[in-house]
C-alpha cells in the first residue's frame, strides 16, 4: 500500500515576505492586494511509494470546501493503480458528513482515509512542498493578475514533478 498526504494552499496576487524583522510581542499584518478575488487556491497530495514521491493537484476557483475535498479524493479514488491510504488534518472540511459518507465507496476502489493528530502540520509533507512553492520557486513576488498567478502556481508545482488532476464538481 502507498501513503498519501493531502492539503490544500492559498496563493495570493502579492505573496507575503518569506520573513520580517518587529518588536518583541508586536504582529506584523501583510495587506493583501485584491482581497479574495486575488486568490488561487490548490488543493494536492504527495504520494509515497515504490516508484518514489509522486505530486499531484488541483487548482480551485473559489474557496476550498467539502464538496471541492470530495470531488478531489473521488478523482485520486477513479485512477488508482495500487491501493493507497491518505493523511489529512482534521480541518472541519476534511471531516464533514459529505466527505465521511464517501469513504467506503473509497475504500472499494483502494483509497483509504485517515488522520493526522491534531496540530501536526510538521508530519504532513505537503506543508514542506507549499513552502518551497511559495519560498522559492515562485519566479516573483507580485503578480499583475490571477492568470498570471494561476500560470506561476502550476509551473512552479511542475517544477516539482506536479501533475495536475482536473476535478469536477462546485468550487473548482
């Protein structure tokens, strides 16, 4: 069986400074520009098995829900080659009612659904590849539009060996 471990990211149209310098006991906010609409969320997974680290994803219009969570697992679930179980936080998309009654038609296809222990973003791998995404290979750091962020995002997961799934469903 292969192991998975799935998340999701947020890319803005400014991307935050990878580090600031302020006061002890002082938060520093970042503005953003365009405010939600200057957004592209990815949803992804990285898989390891025998033939290494495999990289997939999605890319998301609008917010990440329950329905976009189980629209992606059922796309992975349709073009499993070899069993896999996936690891996921316990964001309350993960654990909604709609993605919890998929689960056994999952599980007849191969993929199995589990759990990290709360507040363990350091046993996920995917936060290691959001990251690099956003800390280096992001060729700059302000973008004039969302199509030219979109563009960055998949090239920079390209980069990485990303293959981009496409999903069906609301909120993609």
């Amino acid at each position: 069986m292969e192991v998975g471990y799935l998340d999701e990211s947020g890319f803005a149209l400014t991307l935050p400074p990878t580090y600031a310098w302020c006061r002890r006991g002082e938060a520093k906010g970042v503005p953003r520009a365009w405010g939600k609409e200057g957004r592209v969320n990815v949803v992804g997974h990285l898989v390891r098995g025998r033939e290494g680290e495999r990289l997939f994803f999605a890319l998301l219009e609008g917010p990440v829900r329950w329905e976009v969570v189980r629209g992606y697992l059922d796309r992975v679930a349709e073009g499993l080659g070899r069993p896999l179980k996936v690891f996921m936080d316990r964001a309350p998309f993960h654990r909604s009612r709609g993605v919890e009654e998929r689960r056994g038609v999952w599980r007849g296809r191969g993929l199995e659904v589990a759990y990290l222990p709360r507040y363990s973003p350091h046993l996920n791998p995917m936060e290691g590849v959001w990251r690099r995404v956003k800390g280096y290979l992001m060729p700059r750091r302000h973008y004039g539009s969302v199509e030219e962020l979109k563009e960055a995002v998949v090239q920079a997961l390209r980069a990485l060996g990303g293959v981009e799934l496409k999903i069906l469903g609301e909120g993609t």
